[in-house]
C-alpha cells in the first residue's frame, strides 16, 4: 500500500501538471511567434546536451548506489561524492560562457549569460529533484513541478506585456528563473543532505568501503557515451528541421511536442518512482520477478490508451493553441510514441543497471541515434516536420526493443513481449491514419477496436488496476472519515 500511495500521490500531482500544461500553453503559444517557440526548443536542448556531458554519469551512479546503507550520514556522502564533480564543470564553463559574453561577443546578446545560469542551475536542479525523489516525498515533488510551470507562464505573460524585451530572451530567462526557484526549493526541503560536510570529503574514508569514488566513476562513465548518443538521437529532429525546413515548422513541431507532454501525468510519475522501487525490489535478492512484470503491464495498458486517448482528440487540443500552429495536428499521432516507448522501455530496462552492463547502454543509444539521424535525412526533406515525427516514433520503437532485449539477457523475466507487441503493431495503425486525416467515423472505429483488443488480452491486469484505485480511494476516505 505505501508504493501504492506513492504512485497516486505522485499522479494527482502530474495529473494537476497536465491541466496546468493545457491551459498554459495555450497561452505561451497565442503570445510568441511558432520561430521564438522553436528558437527555445533549441536553447532547452543545448542545456541538455551540457548536462548529458558534464553529469559524467554521475546522476546514474546516485540512483544506483543511494540504498547501498541507510544511514543518513552515508545519503550525504553519496550525494556530495556524485554532485561534487558535474557541479564544478558546470560552473566552470558558466565562467568561460560570461567572459565570452563580456569580451568577445560583439553583438551582447543577453542568450549569454542567461545559457551561462542555466547549465548552472540545471546541473544543481539535477541533484536536487533526485534527493526528493530517492526519499519518495512524491507530493512535495509534484508541489516543485507544478510551481516551476506556473512561475514560468506568469513570468513570460508578465514580461511580454510589461515589457519590451526580446520573446526570445523573455521565455528563455522565465526559464531560467522558474528552475532556479525549484531547485532552491528543493535543497531547502532536503537541507539536511545538502549540508556541507558530504562535500568536504570528511566522510570518504568513512563510507569509501561501501561504494568508493573509483566505483561510482566505473558506474558512470558508459552513460557519457551514452548520453551524448542520447541526445543526438532526441535532438536530431529539432535541428534537421531547422536545417532542411525552417523556423516556423520548428515552432509547430515544438508546439506538438509540448502537447504530447500531456504524457507527463503517466511518464513522469511512472519514472520518478519506478526507478527507487526498482533497485529497492532488486536489492531484497527477491527471486520472484512477478513485481517487474506486473509493472510493465500495467504501464503498458495506461500508455497505450492514453496515447490513444491524445490521438484522439488531437484536433480540440490543437485548436487551443491559435491558427499559426494548426498544422501540428498532424504531428501528434507519431509524437506519442515518443512517450509511450520510452516509458516503456523504463519498466524493462532496468536489468542492465542491475548488473552494472552499462555499456549496453551506448550499443543502444548508438544503434537508435543512426537510426534517427538516417530517417530524419531523408523523411524532413520529403515531408517535412512529419518526417521529423515519423523518425523520432520508429526509433523510440527501437529503443524500447534494445534495452528490453539487453535488459532480459541480464536480469530474466518474463515479461508479455507477445501481448506488448499485439498492442504496437495495432497502435501503429491507428497513428498512421490520425497522421494524414482528422477525426473521423474511421478514426473512433478504430480506437474502439483498439480497446476492445486491449480488454481481451489484459482483463486480469486491468481488473487488478481497478482493485488497487478502489483500495487507495478507500484508504483515504478512512483516514478523512
């Protein structure tokens, strides 16, 4: 029941993040140009290529080794030996961004120094959310996420009116400040693990034993690789579009992708959580793996018919967004799998760090990443930003078969490959349709088939899913009456 509650915790906050999410974009994107929109697409994804890089894995290595001991002096050594290093890379280059910006850029531009602040502050906001989430304090992290959304929206509907600052300079420095906010918060409501004795390095030779600096490097060091890889597989589509295309079918692209994060609700909780109960589960050396197959089901039911559900009703949500950006109506069918997939792909992967295979990850990363880049070449010159879509939707297919592959080939289990398969192929259908027709007869016709198919296959999982919804919804009403 406690996992439980975490899980509901956790989604009623996503759930509210994705009502935040439809009614705020809307008005971000009614307010700037689809080229301001997609100029911040890229501004976002350059601090996340830094991050990638000057983490050195060291985020993963945090996950992994956080349950190694219990004690809470061993949390603050663990969190200063991981966060020590990517901080001080962080800050460092910061310094080389700003004397660029102060001695050599000619044209000033204020993108500097606000880049400059933003790796800092992503790199620390890094460590900072994981510490909440690694103690599974789910409603003051849903509390953080729904915060920094609605900082960062009255900011930009502040500055553009008040204002008459750059739209690119006003929605990248919202950005900026909304995550400097969350990230203090964070560390204020963490601050006993923040303190500054598990940064000094007083406390190696005490917990050295447990997991020494050498491991945690060992540990990381493959997630550079492939990271990077990462990125460029994730990032391809926003760049090749700017480079094949232009500027405004960026700013539609981005807007589909933000509306496809109405995801987040499933995704993101599921990833917070997944990822301690994971290790916590494998570190009881329990040897039923019953836990890690029910979790992919049930993952896999909610996915899939949200992503459905979004399909769906792709024609509405796009309506909110203005006139400039209705051509991403049809970008969104294929954009799902992005989520979809990929958290997917979380509930079966684990396997591979369970074993400390690392290197598995880059095999896949590299093989998804040539994926990505062939298929954006060739598809974004034929059909646009759809193309873009398209190959980002195959390749998180891929993406989701290798790691499940590597993951069973460390750590077996049976997971419903048949079933998640059945489910795919169905889904791929479906999408290919919504990608070059609106809503239709043919198009509900078809999601009712869906669910139907998905009803046969998952009865005693679905069933299950309703019995622990009613269970929690009674364990509330107990504690309120």
């Amino acid at each position: 029941m406690n996992n439980q509650k975490h899980f509901f915790n956790l989604f009623i906050g996503m759930g509210l993040n994705v009502i935040l999410g439809i009614i705020t974009t809307p008005i971000i994107t009614r307010l700037v140009n689809p080229e301001d929109y997609g100029d911040l697409a890229l501004f976002t994804l350059f601090g996340n290529v830094f991050i990638l890089v000057a983490m050195l894995g060291h985020d993963q290595s945090y996950t992994r080794f956080y349950y190694a001991s219990e004690e809470s002096r061993y949390k603050k050594y663990i969190l200063g030996a991981t966060a020590k290093t990517p901080i001080i890379i962080s800050i460092v280059v910061a310094l080389i961004i700003f004397l660029y910006y102060l001695f050599i850029d000619k044209r000033q531009t204020p993108l500097y120094p606000i880049f400059a602040t933003y790796i800092i502050v992503l790199t620390v906001g890094v460590f900072s959310n994981l510490t909440v989430r690694l103690k599974l304090r789910t409603t003051l992290y849903s509390l953080i996420i729904n915060m920094q959304k609605l900082l960062y929206v009255a900011l930009v509907v502040f500055a553009v009116y008040f204002s008459n600052l750059d739209h690119l300079v006003i929605l990248a420095g919202s950005t900026v400040i909304a995550q400097t906010a969350v990230c203090i918060a964070g560390i204020l409501a963490e601050r006993e693990s923040w303190k500054i004795t598990g940064f000094s390095g007083n406390l190696n030779s005490q917990y050295n034993d447990i997991v020494s600096a050498r491991e945690i490097t060992k540990y990381g060091f493959p997630f550079i690789f492939a990271n990077l890889c990462n990125w460029i597989f994730t990032g391809a589509d926003k760049v090749m579009i700017k480079m094949f295309s232009n500027g405004t079918e960026l700013g539609i692209y981005a807007s589909a992708v933000s509306v496809v994060g109405i995801f987040s609700i499933v995704t993101t909780t599921f990833s917070t959580i997944w990822g301690p109960l994971a290790v916590e589960e494998y570190e009881r050396k329990n040897e039923d793996r019953t836990f890690f197959v029910k979790a992919c089901d049930y993952v896999c039911i909610v996915l899939f018919a949200m992503g459905g559900c979004v399909v769906l009703g792709k024609d509405l949500i796009v309506y909110l967004l203005g006139a400039k950006y209705r051509e991403a109506v049809f970008l969104i069918p294929f954009l799902t799998l992005h989520p979809v997939m990929y958290t997917l792909s979380e509930s079966t992967a684990y396997g591979i760090n369970f074993a400390k295979k690392t290197n598995y990850h880059i095999v896949v990363s590299v093989a998804c990443c040539i994926t990505n880049i062939v298929l954006n070449y060739f598809l974004i010159q034929e059909i646009g930003s759809l193309g873009a879509a398209i190959s980002t939707g195959i390749s998180y297919t891929l993406f989701f078969a290798l790691r499940t592959k590597f993951s069973c080939k460390c750590f077996k289990v049976k997971y419903s490959i048949g079933k998640i398969t059945v489910m795919t192929v169905m889904y791929y259908i479906f999408i290919l349709y919504n990608s070059y027709n609106r809503i239709d007869y043919i198009s509900v016709i078809m999601f009712i088939c869906c669910v139907v198919v998905t009803i046969i296959m998952y009865r005693v999982r679905m069933l299950e899913l309703v019995k622990l919804s009613f269970d929690y919804v009674k364990s509330i009403f107990k504690k309120l009456f």
